[in-house]
C-alpha cells in the first residue's frame, strides 16, 4: 500500500512539473529568442497577485493572458519587471469592466487623479495571440510615457508603414513597432 502511495505521489509531481514547464513554455513563446533562457515566467493569480513559475536572470517577465476578458486563446506577452506593478493594475481594470471603453476610462481617471501605475521607458511589451500558438502575431510597443512626436521624431500615423507613436503626450504614449 504504502507503494501504492508513494507512486501516485510520485505521478502527480511529475504531472504538475509537466504542466507548469508548459505554462512556461507557453509563456516564453512571445520572449525574443536570446533572452528566453534568462527570463522570468509568472502566473497570475484571480487577486492580480502572482506566482513565479521561473525566476530568471534578466529583466524580462512573460505570462499568460488567455484568461483576461476578450482575449484569444492564445494570448503571452513579456515585458520588464519594472511594469508589473502596471501590468496587475491593468488586469484589475479588465476585470472591473464589461469593455473597452470603459476600461480606457479607468485608465484615463488613473491617469488623472494620479494613481496610474508607471512604466519604465522604453522597456517593450511584446505580445503573442491568436487562436493557437502556431498561427499567433505578435505585436510589438515601446513605453515612452509623456513623448511626443516632436520629441520623439515618429510619426502618429501608421500611414507611413513603419513605426509610429500612438497616444501622444501621455503617461501611455507608445511606439507602435509593425510586426506579422
């Protein structure tokens, strides 16, 4: 019996090690391939908290998104430790509305009481979804809060086909990076 036991304990292991090394494996998906090895993997929590399912060497971080409202099946991103603290507030605005424009609201009130959560500049957010890893785009933004284009020199159209700055003069002003 006891053997009995201790085999299913030891399957279980296996089978949770399995499944967390996929969730890292999924994770890691949108992070560029020479950062991968250092790279942190998470897992959100209900709470907007997190577990690290990999503690790594760099200043990346990937999780999932596939669970946030309106996602795809497929849905990573990375981005710097630096913005986590952004990332969670993000996820608890998703979470409190039923859509788009009332989150962009939330966002715009944090904004303007104070309360948004910063981002590190020019740290990048690189997303992967789709209905599968296979077939997933990604798209690609660069953090410059407050730029502009005169400070910047990038147009704020995409009408140019290459990168563009989007949301001008704001703490979520980003450059837009044209990927597949």
């Amino acid at each position: 019996m006891k053997s009995f036991i201790l085999a299913v304990a030891c399957l279980l292991t296996v089978a949770a090690s399995a499944e967390a090394q996929s969730a890292i494996d999924m994770a890691l998906a949108a992070a560029p391939a020479r950062a991968r090895e250092g790279t942190t993997v998470i897992k959100w929590n209900a709470d907007h908290t997190y577990e690290t399912l990999q503690q790594g060497t760099n200043q990346l971080v990937c999780y999932d998104r596939s669970s946030e409202r309106g996602r795809r099946p497929f849905a990573v991103q990375c981005t710097n430790l630096a913005n986590l603290d952004r990332v969670a507030q993000n996820r608890r605005f998703r979470a409190a509305t039923t859509d788009r424009d009332s989150e962009t609201a939330m966002i715009r009130a944090a904004e303007a009481n104070g309360t948004r959560a910063e981002v590190a500049y020019g740290s990048m957010f690189i997303a992967m979804s789709g209905p599968d890893m296979a077939s997933a785009g990604t798209h690609t933004t660069i953090a410059v809060p407050g730029a502009t284009a005169a400070s910047t020199g990038f147009p704020t159209s995409r009408e140019g086909g290459g990168a563009y700055l989007m949301e001008a003069g704001t703490g979520g002003a980003h450059i837009m990076v044209p990927g597949r």
